[in-house]
C-alpha cells in the first residue's frame, strides 16, 4: 500500500490583498502520512520587504520589528517546494492562502510557476459547509464543535492553526480527535473485563425518518469521508 502524504498549511500576511502588494510573512505546516503526524514540520518567518498593516498585527502579533532579520521567500522557496512537492495540501480557505504564495512564486519570477504545479489542494472550509450547511465553519468554531483544543490560540499563527487544523481535519473525516507521532501507539488497559448486559424492552422500537436535510448531510459526510479515504466507504 503507497503512502498517502498530506500537508496541512496555514499562512500569515501583512494584509489582506496580493494585488495590493501584500505578502507573506509566516508559513507554517505539518505533515501527515497515512494520516499520522510525522512531526516532520516547515515553519518559517519571513521578511516582506513591506510594512505590515495595523489591523494585521492585530489579529497574528507579528510586528515588523521581529522580521527583520529574517530570511526572503527567495532564501527558503526551494526547501519549500521541496517539501510540498507531491503531496496533497490541505488549508482552511484554500483560496486566500494559494493566492498569496502564487503570488510569491510569481514576484520570484524564473519558471516556479504555480503552487497547484507541485501539489494538489483541498479546502476544509469547503468541505465543512458541505457537512454543514448554513453554520459557522471558522477554525475556532470548527475546534469546538470537534472538541478540539484551542485555548491557547490568542492570536494566530500559522503553525498553530496549522496543527490545529490537523486536528480538525482527521475528526470531519474519520473521528480521530487526537494526533499521535509514528511511534506512539494508544494505551489499552488490558486488565479491564468487558462486561456484557442484556436490557429488556417492552413494545416496537420507534423508528424516526432522517429529514431531508439530515439526509443532504449525510451524504456530504460519506463524499468527505470517500475523498479522505481515496475510494467510496463501504457504508
């Protein structure tokens, strides 16, 4: 069986338009293989040449006195193809993310083309207002209706949200709620007896109708968990 390598991504930017000259200033990602966490992470700061809007400080924290010192996208963009290449990218709002580093790879000029050349892209907004229509599908929202924990998301940053959205991503598409490394294995506790009670019950069960919406969602949920899978879930 061939491995199946996802990279889950999450950018942050000195605002929010690469057509007004906007870039970005921290990439973060883990990976997944086999849809275990590889520890195998790219996290980097960038300095964009530009200042960094007031109200984009509010929401990451990063100011611009902090990237100064640090590298250009033209310093880290083969070591970041590199680790992207060929695998499946997963980011929450695709299109704000690929937008950007489009629009890096473009300002580098040469041949580096589009981001879509090295990998394939997957949406988990889409997919969440596909399972659920008409909600609220931001990360945080996301996070609580998984139970996943994001206490100390004060502001973003982009590795965080990367690995939180991890997290959510195995929940929307298989119930895993926690990431485990390679080499850890669940506890079991083998001394605990399994015991078995027969409830007795009196009259028919009552048997309750999906509604029609119920109905859309679950199907949304088994083309989720199909594409998650690579071939359509036998139930």
């Amino acid at each position: 069986m061939s491995e199946r390598r996802q990279i889950i991504l999450d950018t942050e930017t000195t605002g929010l338009e690469p057509s007004e000259g906007h870039r970005i200033i921290e990439i973060g990602a883990v990976e997944l293989v086999n849809r275990r966490l590889t520890g195998n992470n790219f996290w980097q700061y960038l300095q964009p040449d530009r200042l960094i809007d007031e109200g984009a400080i509010e929401v990451h924290g990063i100011t611009n006195e902090f990237l100064e010192d640090k590298p250009r996208m033209a310093d880290v963009v083969e070591s970041f193809i590199d680790y992207v290449r060929g695998a499946e990218l997963i980011i929450h709002n695709a299109p704000f993310d690929v937008g950007f580093l489009n629009h890096e790879l473009a300002l580098l000029g040469g041949n580096w083309g589009r981001i879509e050349d090295y990998c394939s892209i997957t949406d988990t907004l889409v997919m969440a207002r596909k399972m659920r229509p008409g909600q609220r599908n931001t990360l945080d929202a996301l996070c609580k209706v998984y139970e996943v924990d994001n206490s100390g998301r004060q502001v973003h940053g982009a590795l965080l949200d990367a690995q939180l959205l991890a997290e959510v991503y195995l929940a929307m598409t298989g119930g895993q709620r926690r990431l485990m490394l390679d080499d850890e294995a669940p506890e079991v506790a083998a001394t605990h007896e399994l015991t078995v009670q027969k409830v007795a019950r009196s009259g028919a069960l009552r048997v309750i109708d999906a509604t029609a919406d119920e109905c859309r969602a679950h199907e949304a949920m088994l083309e989720m968990l199909s594409e998650a899978a690579g071939r359509p879930v036998a139930w």
